[in-house]
C-alpha cells in the first residue's frame, strides 16, 4: 500500500514537471497560466506556411518594347498555401520540378499538377488556390513571367 502511494506520487510529480517543462515561456517564467481570452488570435489559429518566391533572372526583352521576362522557383513547402493573389498583366507559365500542387484560376475547375506537368495562366488571372497536396513533401515550380517592365510579379489579395 506505501508503495503503491509512493509511486503515484511519483508519477503525479513527473506529470506536474513534464506540463511544467511543455508550457509557453512566459508561463514558465511567470508562473502565470494565460486563459483562452488573453492568448493572442494567431497563436490560435494556424495559418498554413505559405510559399518561398526566388527570381533567378529578369531581362527586359530587347525586341519586346515595354516587357520584361522573369524566371522564379517556386517553393511550397509541406501543406502550404499561396494567398491568393494576381500577376497584374503578365502571361505566366508554370512547371512542376517536383512534388504535387493543386491549383485553380477564377472561373476555372481545381486542378492537380504532377512532377513534370505545367500550366500557363493569361494575363489578369485570378489564382485563387496554389497549394502543396502533401503533408510531408515539399513542391517546387519554376515559373516565368513576360509582364510589363517595373510592374510587381505577384500582388496578394488583401486580407479579409
């Protein structure tokens, strides 16, 4: 009987210690546990990780008044999302390096892009869903833009 007491107030101790070790820094700090109306809104809510743009080359095209090429690789990493968004005027063509990504222009179906597959959007399109299909596995696009000269390449919606 002693020893089963001694034991679970061992293990009731090593319990107190381990949700002591996995509480947020300023509770340990403080000693202080922040209840649900004091925890900041976007330590509630999640956002999906979003993608990692990198231009490679921008050139204006020498026959081309006015136009400007750009080539980007596109990293989605695992479960991310692009903000929806647009290419102002640009002609945009799009190929998968690897991984699987879905993918949808207004007014258009959902659609699933595997490695080795692409897609061209016109110019004015309205990318309302990008998103890496995997959990585990990142996706990687190039993508290349003939757009107006000193025009941004990709402008988010805003938020709400």
């Amino acid at each position: 009987m002693i020893r089963r007491r001694f034991t679970g107030g061992f293990l009731a101790a090593g319990m107190v210690a381990a949700a002591a070790a996995c509480a947020p820094i300023t509770e340990r700090a403080t000693g202080k546990v922040q209840v649900a109306a004091e925890v900041p809104v976007a330590a509630t809510v999640s956002q999906p990780p979003s993608e990692t743009l990198s231009p490679l080359l921008e050139q204006a095209l020498p026959n081309v008044k006015g136009k400007t090429f750009t080539s980007a690789i596109v990293d989605f990493p695992p479960g991310s999302r692009a903000v929806p968004h647009r290419h102002g005027e640009a002609f945009v063509y799009a190929y998968v390096l690897e991984g699987t990504l879905r993918s949808q222009i207004s007014g258009e179906p959902v659609r699933t892009f595997h490695q080795g597959e692409d897609w061209v959007e016109p110019p004015g399109a309205h990318h309302v869903l990008t998103e890496n299909t995997s959990r585990t596995k990142s996706a990687k696009l190039l993508v290349v833009f003939i757009s107006n000269t000193g025009d941004k390449i990709k402008v988010d919606d805003p938020p709400g």
